[in-house]
C-alpha cells in the first residue's frame, strides 16, 4: 500500500492532470458503437464532400430473360452496316462474300508432280547450271582398275622416300642417363632423410629410452649426473628457455641464505654484490 | 629403363646408409641425449611410470617440449612466460587423461625439481674449477715467496 502511495506522490509531482484522473476506465464506448460506426463515417463523409450517389432505378421484368435476344439483334444490324462498310472500302472483298477461297481441284495434288516434270525437264535444268555434268551422263564415274587395291600399298611404300639412318645413341648419352638417375636418387635421398629428421623429433629415440631404462635399473642416477659437463648443462639449459645466469644466482641465493649481505652493506659499499657474487662463482667476468 | 630402374636402386643402396650414418653417430655422442637419458629417467622415477603409462605419456611430452623450446627466449619475459603457460594448458588435458591430475601437477614440479638438480651441478663444477684456480695460485705463490 505504501508503495501505490508513494508511486502516486511521484506522478503528481511529475504530471498533477494524470493523477488527477481517477481509477476509471477511459477507454471504454458506448454499447454497439462499433455496430454504427462504419455507417455513421459513410453519412459524415458524403454530407461533408456533398457527394450525390445516383440513384439506381429498378430493372424492368423480364429485362434479364431477353437481354442475349436484343443484343443479338443490335449486332445483326450492325451486320449490315459492316457489309456495307466492307464493300465501300474494297469491292473485291467484298465479291468473295462467306465461299472457301482456298480450295484446289479433285485430285490435284496427285497429278501435281507429274504435271510439274512435263513442264519442266530435269535435263534441260542441269544444262543450265553446269554443261561438264551433263557431258558425264549415266555413266558411273567411281570405278578403279582392276586388282587396284590388292596392289595400293606396295605402289605406296615403293613411292616412299628411302629410309632413314639411324644413329646411335653415343656413351656420352649412356653417362647422361645414369646423371639423371643420380639426380633423382639424390632427391628421393634428400626426402627420405628429412622425413626421418622429422619423425626424430615427434617421437623419443629409442636409444634415450634404453639409456634411461639402465639409469633406472642400476639407480645410477646421481652417478650419471655427476658425469656431465658444465657446457653441456649450460647448453642443455640454455636450450631449454633457462637463464643460466639467473638460476644460478637464484640457487646460490637460496643455498646462501644466512650469508647474504644487509640491505645497509649495498648502501655503505658499491662492490658488495660483486663480492658477493664473485665468492660465490657467479660473475660473468 | 630397366637399366635405369637398377641403377637407381644401386645408388639408393648406396646414398641412404651415407644420411643415416652420421644420426646414429650423432645420436650416441651427443651428450645432449644423455641429459635427456638423465630426465627421463628422473621424472619416471618420481611420477612411477608404469610401462604402458611411459608409453602414452613420452609421445605427448615430447610434443610439448618441442613446443616450449620453440618459443623465441629473446622477447620479453613476462610475454614468454605467459606463452609458456598456455602451452602447459593446453596440453593439461592430455596429460591428465594419462597422469591423473594429481600427478600431472607433480609432473611440473618434479620437471623444475630437475633442473635445479642441473644447476646445483653447474654450481659445483664452477665451484670446483674456482677452488682449483685459488690452489694453483697459492701454490704458485707460495713457490715465489719459498724462493
């Protein structure tokens, strides 16, 4: 309840009108308005654009039934109109009136080519387009000699120059060949070993692992390391991202953690690190 | 052809043994490979490698140090640190799907456990080579002043 309060206080200081209105619905109509509502627009529209909707006057009866039967009859009257317009406009046209004009004869299509052959000779045309093709006449032109092709190929090769010399092949060309199979042995060579470079690296070489297996079976561990060299640790390390500089300090300061100097001794000497580095072997030069 | 064919066989015979030949060499003197000897076999005895256990967990290790040694060590420190570090990450999962993740945690500790081992020996040869130096030079004092 003290929340209704407080949030009408603060409408009536913001909009005092709004919370002024009391709890009623204001969005209410009277009943069935929506019912008149589209033809009390359509009243106040006309009257206030004075519209004058004509007034339709009702169909005489029958008026359906012969309505096909007159407009039959306009069109027929109009038909007259249309011959006669026709017949001004061309009289031939007009002589044709409603016959089939495409018509032929009885049995004219079968008497066509004979007809068409009698008036026109075929001879007679081909004079006209070339005299050399009717100088051959019927007589068939693809005829050979006799035995023809039984002899066409010895005719050939006989008509063929002499043959070519074949040279030798000389040892320079023997010594060339095997420089390319050199040359593609090499290469395969060179695949060969890269592609085990690269699995050495993917995988553990097998002869570490054995080494380890004996460090692990003869617990030599601390014996072996005592075998390395500082170049090799330094490089081993060195390799693997350590500062070796660094972790040797950090180990000889954890090892030497008593006899580390004062923060005072840095203040009162300058060579204190040195020294103390230098006791301690850790100095670069 | 087939002469070719032959000789290439011939050649391949003889080219393969001569790129194989200094790996193996390589392999057996370079005392890098006796460090890698040395922390197999410490990491193995401290994370107690089972056989089938070594066998999943070298493969993936040794992915994840080709990794690491990858990352440049001249850029700056906190920045190869934090590569470092997402390189563990990622292959975090992996390592517990074979370690567990108790071990795997040791495995971290037990790798820097190592190093130091290869730096308190550093230490000691440097320290050996300086008491070395220092008797010398006494000895070669004392010889002045006994003239």
């Amino acid at each position: 309840m003290t929340d209704r309060k407080d949030i009408l206080n603060e409408l009536n200081t913001i909009s005092p009108v709004v919370a002024g209105i009391p709890f009623v619905n204001v969005f209410v109509v009277p009943q069935g308005y929506f019912n008149r509502l589209a033809e009390s627009i359509f009243i106040n529209t006309t009257e206030a654009e004075n519209i004058v909707y004509p007034v339709f006057e009702k169909v005489p009866q029958g008026y359906f039934e012969n309505l096909s039967g007159n407009i039959m009859d306009k069109i027929k009257a109009l038909e007259t109109c249309a011959k006669d317009e026709i017949h001004t406009l061309s009289p031939v046209l007009a002589n044709i009136g409603n016959a089939n004009i495409f018509t032929v004869p009885n049995s004219y299509f079968e008497h066509l080519a004979a007809e068409l052959t009698q008036k026109c000779s075929v001879v007679t045309e081909t004079e006209m387009i070339s005299a050399t093709v009717v100088s051959i006449g019927n007589k068939n032109q693809f005829t050979v000699p006799e035995g023809y092709f039984n002899k066409v190929t010895n005719n050939i090769i006989s008509a063929l120059p002499a043959a070519t010399k074949v040279v030798k092949m000389q040892g320079h060309f023997r010594i060339l060949r095997y420089a390319a199979a050199a040359v593609i042995v090499g290469l395969l060579g060179l695949l060969v070993f890269f592609n085990l470079n690269k699995n050495q690296t993917s995988v553990v070489d097998n002869s570490v692992i054995a080494n380890a297996k004996k460090i692990l079976k003869n617990n030599s561990f601390d014996a072996e390391l005592a075998t390395l060299g500082a170049d090799v640790i330094e490089k081993y390390l060195s390799n693997n991202g350590e500062d070796v500089q660094a972790a040797l300090v950090a180990n000889s300061a954890s090892e030497n953690a008593e006899n580390l100097p004062d923060a005072v001794d840095y203040f009162l000497d300058d060579k204190t690190l040195d020294e103390f580095l230098n006791n301690h072997n850790l100095n670069r030069n | 052809m087939k002469k070719i064919l032959l000789s290439s066989i011939f050649l391949l015979g003889i080219i393969l043994p001569l790129f194989a030949q200094p790996g193996n060499d390589k392999q057996q003197n370079d005392p890098s490979q006796k460090i890698q000897a040395l922390y197999i076999a410490f990491i193995s005895r401290e994370l107690k490698l089972t056989e089938a256990e070594a066998q999943k967990f070298w493969p993936v290790h040794t992915e994840f140090d080709n990794e690491v040694r990858a990352v440049k060590p001249d850029i700056n420190e906190l920045e190869r640190q934090q590569t470092i570090l997402n390189i563990k990450k990622k292959y975090q999962e992996r390592f517990i799907k074979i370690l567990g993740s108790d071990r795997t945690n040791n495995f971290y500790k037990v790798d820097a456990e190592f190093r130091k081992k290869l730096v308190e020996r550093l230490q000691k040869i440097r320290q050996q080579r300086a008491n070395g130096g220092k008797l010398k030079n006494k000895k070669l004092n004392s010889g002045t002043d006994w003239e």
